[in-house]
C-alpha cells in the first residue's frame, strides 16, 4: 500500500502542512540523518518535498514508491520531532533530570523563558490532537498530554503517526532511512516485497522555470489546507492571487502547470525566432575575402 495518500481533514492535516514549512524557516534545509533525503542539495529537497505533498493532497495519487519520495516523507515527520525537540530546549524546566509529566509550567499559564501555555506547548498539542485522530482514541487513556517533557515521548507518538502511513513496513523501512550506506539500506528491507524500480530514482530537474513552478504549488497546497478563515474574491486570476481563492485545489495546481507550460512554449519560440534571425544575418553576410 502507498504511503502517499490524501490525508483525512483536520489535525493530522494541519500538523502535516506546519510540519512541512513552505521554506518559511530553515528546517527542511537542515540534515535529520534521513537518507538518502540528506544527499539532496536545498533545490532538490524543495522540489521532491513538493512532489510529495502532491500525492499526500490526493493531486498526484499515483506517486512513485521509491526510496527517494518515502525518504522525504519520513523527513517531514523528522520536522515534526525537531521542532518538538525546540520546543522542549526553549522551555525545559530548570531541573532537567527530574522534568516529567505537569512540570514546568509557572502561574497563570506561564512557564519558564516567560511565554505562554499555548505557545509552549504549541507542537505537543498538535501532535497529540492527530494522534487522536488517527487512532480514534484519547490520549489521555495512554497517560499522555501535552505538558509531557519527555522527548522519547514525542518521538515515539510521531513514530506511530507515520506508521499509520507506511504501515506494517514502518519500522524496518525507518532503520533504513537512517542508515547512510546504500548497501545496508538494501538489505534493511529484504524481507518486503518492493518494487524493482524502488532504489532506482532519478534527481530532479532544477531549470529556473521548473523551481518556480514547485515554490508557487506548494505555497498554493500550503495556503489551500492551513486556511482558516474565508479570502474575499478579488477577481484576480494571476499566478500570484490564485493561491488565495476559493477554488478547487486541483483547479489551482493545473492553473499554474498550464501557466509553466505556456510560458514554456514562449520561450521555446523566442530562441527558434532568434536562431532563425541568426541564421538568416549569416547567410546574407559577405564571404571574408582572402589575402
């Protein structure tokens, strides 16, 4: 089954988009120890990663299953235990070998570096709400809740949110991800059945006209599935405005595909038309003469 499918409405998808960025800092530019997501440089991150949202918004259901695309989902949950990770640093009670559960937190919803609750906890929440969400349970039950300081806490509850999407092959398909041989990564996996294609994967193409298309479709997927509130209509139909209207988001994802391959085709017919020119200014200039 394909872990790249159209994520159910409400916190699992929240925390799915946050998690992915939209370059808005530099997390997705960091290295978790993913591979071979690691080897790619910051262009080729931003375009596989945007790949990926493609098929996990139901817009490209058909994604290749290859160690390159499942190596950049499971980088977004590594952003998901990184930003918790932060989290946890920024606010850490003072005394950090005895910080558990309900510790940290000062009077009236302040806790330590004079931020409040809700921006403190800010992570474990959302994580906690798709948790609940995905497994149809309350974390409660589990003995978990957001004011938990533990970080292998976090890290196993985001650990089974993935695994609602790799499923059954999540665990050995994470020590793979985290190996840096390519030999080991092969042999991490020998027990499942893959495709043959599945650790053969080309890079992507990084031509100017192709970078621009991905950065305007995932800040497009991005504004499309975090937006809370209703945009007025501005009667705009320009690749800049698109993003904020109130349309289907596969009508937006064409738009702007049909905009690149317009723009595309201009470019194409400006260099014929200047070959051509080129061609015809030398057949009309005079022979050199010689001596």
């Amino acid at each position: 089954t394909s872990p790249f499918r159209d994520l159910p409405p409400g916190p699992a998808s929240f925390l799915f988009w946050t998690a992915m960025g939209v370059g808005k800092d530099s997390y997705m530019f960091q290295n978790f120890g993913v591979y071979p997501f690691d080897r790619l440089n910051d262009t080729e991150r931003i375009i596989i990663l945007t790949e990926v949202a493609e098929g996990m918004s139901g817009y490209k259901p058909n994604l290749s299953c290859n160690v390159l695309n499942e190596s950049a989902l499971y980088a977004v949950f590594a952003l998901m235990k990184a930003r918790i990770e932060k989290e946890l640093c920024d606010q850490r009670p003072r005394n950090r070998n005895n910080a558990g559960v309900g510790e940290g937190q000062g009077k009236g919803g302040v806790v330590a570096g004079g931020k409040s609750s809700e921006e403190c906890f800010l992570w474990r929440k959302r994580v906690v709400a798709a948790f609940e969400q995905v497994y149809n349970t309350n974390a409660s039950l589990a003995g978990i809740s957001s004011d938990c300081w533990k970080l292998c806490v976090w890290e196993t509850m985001v650990n089974m949110l993935a695994r609602s999407l790799f499923g059954a092959s999540f665990w050995e398909k994470q020590q793979m991800f985290l190996s840096p041989n390519s030999l080991e990564r092969v042999s991490l996996v020998r027990n499942f059945r893959l495709d043959p294609m599945y650790f053969s994967c080309r890079l992507p193409s990084t031509l100017s006209i192709e970078i621009q298309l991905t950065f305007k479709k995932l800040i497009t997927m991005s504004k499309s599935f975090l937006c809370d509130e209703p945009v007025r209509p501005s009667g705009c139909f320009c690749q800049d405005c698109i993003a904020e209207l109130e349309l289907p988001l596969n009508f937006k994802l064409q738009f702007l595909e049909e905009a690149a391959e317009e723009k595309r085709k201009t470019k194409k017919g400006r260099k014929e038309r200047e070959r051509r020119l080129e061609s015809v200014e030398t057949a009309r200039a005079p022979p050199s003469q010689a001596g």
